[in-house]
C-alpha cells in the first residue's frame, strides 16, 4: 500500500496580514504549515513538496528577519521567560 499525505492542498490563497504578526499567528502560521509535512500514519515525510502562495513566502521570510534579529537578545529573553 502506497503513502498518502494526510491533508489535500489547499487552493484559496491566505488572507493577506499587515504588519508583523503576533507570537502566537507565528506560531498557528507554522503549525498550519505541518500535517502537509507528515504521512497519515502521523510519521514525518522523508521528502516535502510545498505549493506557497507569495504572501506565506513573505511570512516566511519576515519570521526568519524577525528570528534573526532577536537572536542578538536570545539570553535576555529566556530569562524573561523563564523567570530565572
């Protein structure tokens, strides 16, 4: 029996966003991303082809630009997390 991929394509482009998203549409955004990234078994893919509509690659993008930048404070903010 073949692999199927638990979750078809979507064809409807995302609604566009404004601004810098918040932690949490982060975090949705890439978990959104995940069951095209797994089988149906729940087991990961061994190789992903993703369809991404301009306005994720630009999420994509800005996320990585944002990561980058608060990287420099990356100690700072377990802390604050933390508490410790």
């Amino acid at each position: 029996m073949g692999a199927t991929f638990s979750q078809a394509p979507t064809l409807e482009a995302p609604p566009v966003k404004r601004g810098p998203m918040t932690l949490l549409e982060q975090a949705t955004f890439l978990r959104e991303m995940l069951p095209s990234m797994k089988m149906s078994d729940g087991a990961p893919a061994k190789f992903v082809v993703m369809e991404l509509w301009p306005e994720q690659v630009d999420q994509l993008l800005a996320l990585a630009d944002r990561l980058e930048r608060m990287s420099a404070h990356e100690t700072a903010i377990r802390r604050l997390v933390t508490g410790r």
